[in-house]
C-alpha cells in the first residue's frame, strides 16, 4: 500500500522547527498484567502531559485497546502504549505486530450486535461511542490502533485577580 505524503515547506535557517507535540511512548508486557498496568499508565501521562481530555473515557478506552491487542496476538512481539497530546484534546495508540486489522472500528454491521450475554464483543463498541475519532494503521512492525478524545471542559479554577 502506498501512501502520498505532503511536503512541509522548510523553514529558514534561522527559525527553529516547531517542537513535536508532548508525547508517552510505553512498552507493556504481551499479558493480561498489561491491562492494568496501561490503565495507570494513560493516567499518570495524561496528567503528565497535563492533557485536557477526560481520564476516566482514556483509561476505559485503553483498557479494551491493550486487552484487544492481547487477546488477539501472539505474544511474540511487544504492545507499546502511545499518548500524545493534540490542540483539540488527545490521541491514545495501542501498537502491536500483527498487521491484520482489528474488528470494524468505522461502523456496527448489520447482524453483529454483541449477545448481552456473552463476556467479550462491546471493547470496540465503546471506542467507537466514546471517542471522537478512532481508527487503525499500518506500521513498520504491524499497526497502530488508535483513538482521540476531545478537550474536557476543565473545571473552574480561582478566579484571577483583577487589576
């Protein structure tokens, strides 16, 4: 698959590039220890980052990201966790090495509604409900399964002083 690439302008000499956006890469272990440890990780980054997107949906999110990952790959290649922090909130990436693209993260198919009894089948579903965007890529070493979340709204700090 080939995929064009638009060509930033260069900058002059004397203006520095802009520095990239404040970013977590994390590599987790290929077992189910990951899931918790990805759900104290996407916290303490997003508070780290101090990133405007609510922590509660990010660590729900995560959790069925790095427990799909899991579940569904072999083990021999690592899972990496990816936060980075975006001008209209947060992007969350779960990186494993097989290549095949994960259930239908655009759209519920007709006929594949998750049995209310069955254990697993809703992981997708919530990151498609929850976030605002969310979707897979190919990556050198496999793919990239990934979701944004808006800016929260922060909640009403001291009121500034008035001069």
């Amino acid at each position: 698959m080939s995929r064009s690439r638009t060509e930033t302008p260069a900058l002059p000499p004397d203006v520095p590039a802009p520095p990239p956006p404040p970013s977590w890469r994390i590599a987790l272990p290929h077992s189910t220890a990951a899931v918790p440890i990805a759900r104290a990780l996407i916290r303490t980054a997003l508070a780290d980052l101090d990133a405007p997107a609510d922590s509660d949906t990010a660590e729900l999110l995560t959790a069925e990201l790095v427990a799909n990952a899991v579940e569904h790959t072999d083990g021999s290649g690592p899972i990496e966790l990816v936060v980075e922090l975006l001008a209209s909130g947060c992007q969350v990436e779960v990186h494993d090495h097989d290549p095949g693209p994960p259930g239908n993260l655009s759209r519920l198919l007709p006929g594949s509604t998750p049995d209310p009894w069955q254990e697993h089948g809703r992981g997708l579903l919530l990151i498609r409900a929850l976030s605002s965007a969310c979707g897979h890529r190919p990556t050198e070493h496999g793919k990239a399964v990934w979701f944004t979340l808006p800016r929260s709204p922060r909640p009403p700090g001291p009121a500034a002083p008035r001069g």
